[in-house]
C-alpha cells in the first residue's frame, strides 16, 4: 500500500489520474490538495471535490485548497483545453467539505505523521509543493518521493518550443523542488506525448458500467467533441499515477535539473545527467501504461 498525497489542477486528464488513484486498491490517499493552472483554484477545488464524491462518496479522503496563483505573476489557465470549468462535463455538486487546513499544511502534516512513507504525486504547478518544502528540511527530509507530471526535455514543449505547461506555469516553484534535495520522478512530454486515448478507440475507452467508467468516457467524449482537430487525449497526469503504481512502467536516467525562470526559455528544464535527485523518465511501455489506466478507469 502506498500511500500518496496528490497535488492536482482538474482539469481533464487529471480527472482521470484521480479516478485511478481513487480505484486503485494499492494506493492510501493520504490527502487531496489542489492548486490553480488549468483552471482558477475555484474551479479546480470544485472539481476535485466533486469528482471525489461523484466515484468515492462516503470515503474519507481529505481535499484541501492550495495556491491561487504561481511564486510570482498569475496562471495563464488552460480552458480551450480542458472546458469552461475545467472539467467540460457536469457533476452534481457536493455538500462535501475542505479539510480544515489547507494544501501546503496537509502535505506537512502527513508527510511528518509517516516520515519517509509518503509520496507526493504532482499533477499541475509546483507551487504547493514548493511552499511545503520552504524553509522546512524537515519536511525534505519526510517526504519519501515526489512523482512530478511535468518539463519536455528532449522534445519540444506544449506551451512553448522550450517550455511544458505545469513547468511554464510557475517556474520558480519547479526549481525550488528539483533542487529540494528530494527524490523526484520526471515524468514529462517525452513520455506522456507517447500515452495517449485514440478518439478513433471510442466511445467505450473504458469497459463497463461504473461511475468511474461513464465519468472517464464522457469526459474523453467531451473533449475530442469540443476539438474536432485533436486526434489524441494525452494522459499526461494518469501515466504519473500509473508510474507511482508500477514504477517499471519508466525507464529513466539520474540528473540535476534546473528551471529557466525568465526571457524567451521560461519554463525550460535544463538536465544535467549523472548523479542527481531527479529520475528523468525518457522511455516508456505504452501498453502497459494504457492498460493500467484503463483498467482502473473500467469496471
Ligand atoms: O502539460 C500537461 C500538464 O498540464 C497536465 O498536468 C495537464 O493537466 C496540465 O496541468
Ligand atoms: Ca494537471
């Protein structure tokens, strides 16, 4: 049993990372925190809030809210990607309640509970990750692992040539974390741009009649509908969770890795291979990772 803290900006495909996590019998969700990117926190904590009651309602499972915006400036959002709300489909909405402290205190407070137990999954900008960790080796020192979906090292970015979107989005956070000391996975568009849902595979991409089935097959419905010119659903955030799960899944290389944090290169994730704390995740097995996504995702 694993137990996991996952940092999160629902968001489409984490959504689906979520269900995953949600149904998968290996991992303990130590807590739910949520954070700004591809919608405003409002929206995000919304979203996982209701997610978490629509497939796991009754389940104890704490969500608590985090950071609104990047280190500096503002997130950009990524609504022409993932729907007006973030999510693109209705869910009811829910009674259920944020825990009583926020992200960056959750991620503290368990991480000390179990020191070296905890895995932090981060799905979206690294900003409640960087703020736990601020000042507190204590907190470095306790937190076992953090799985980052995350950086486009030897392929092109999806913001910019040079940049991915978690990365892009708060840049300082990301380096204040790869340079924590902490041992992290990256697992970035050179893997997820290979881990994808064919629209074409549709409309049962995932088998059955639970809730988690239907959910995942009306949000991926939505979004190929809402963009008639994509082809492909990357799973960027589900093969994260999926990695956590069977980390054999990766095949990765040992580095340092910097962030760019300014100019033309925002975002940019320098990797300097030998020894280092960050896991670079260069190769993956597509087939294993789809079939570990969908087979969470189905009944
Ligand atoms: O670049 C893909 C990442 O940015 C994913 O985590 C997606 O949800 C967005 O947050
Ligand atoms: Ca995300």
């Amino acid at each position: 049993m694993r137990r996991v803290i996952i940092d999160t900006d629902p968001g489409t495909d984490d959504a689906l990372a979520l269900l995953m996590a949600l149904n998968c019998p290996d991992l303990h969700i130590e807590g739910i925190t949520t954070v700004g990117g591809n919608a405003t926190l409002a929206h995000t904590t919304r979203n996982a809030l209701r997610l978490v009651e629509y497939v796991a309602g009754g389940r104890d499972v704490l969500v608590a809210a985090g950071a609104d915006r990047p280190a500096q400036g503002s997130f950009s959002f990524a609504y022409h990607v993932h729907g007006t709300d973030g999510l693109g489909v209705d869910l009811p909405s829910t009674a259920r309640k944020l825990h009583r402290a926020d992200a960056v205190e959750l991620i503290r407070d368990r991480a000390l509970a179990a020191p070296g137990s905890v895995t932090v999954i981060a799905l979206g900008p690294l900003t409640n990750v960087a703020a736990a960790l601020d000042g507190r080796p204590d907190v470095a020192q306790a937190i076992s692992e953090i799985v980052v979906m995350g950086g486009a090292v030897e392929v092109p970015g999806n913001v910019t040539p040079h940049a991915e979107f978690n990365i892009y989005e708060d840049p300082w956070s990301a380096d204040a974390v790869f340079s924590s000391g902490v041992s992290v996975t990256l697992i970035g568009l050179d893997v997820t741009h290979r881990t994808f849902m064919r629209r074409d595979a549709g409309p049962q991409w995932f088998e059955g009649d639970s809730r988690s089935a239907r959910l995942g097959n009306r949000i991926l419905a939505n979004s190929f509908r809402e963009r008639a010119d994509v082809q492909e659903f990357y799973l960027h955030d589900p093969l994260a969770v999926a990695a956590a799960i069977e980390p054999d899944i990766l095949a990765c290389r040992l580095a340092q890795v910097s962030v760019v944090t300014d100019g033309e290169q925002r975002g940019h994730t320098v990797v300097s291979y030998g020894d280092g704390p960050v896991r670079v995740a260069l190769e993956v097995n597509v087939r294993r990772a789809v079939e570990v996504v969908r087979t969470l995702i189905s009944d």
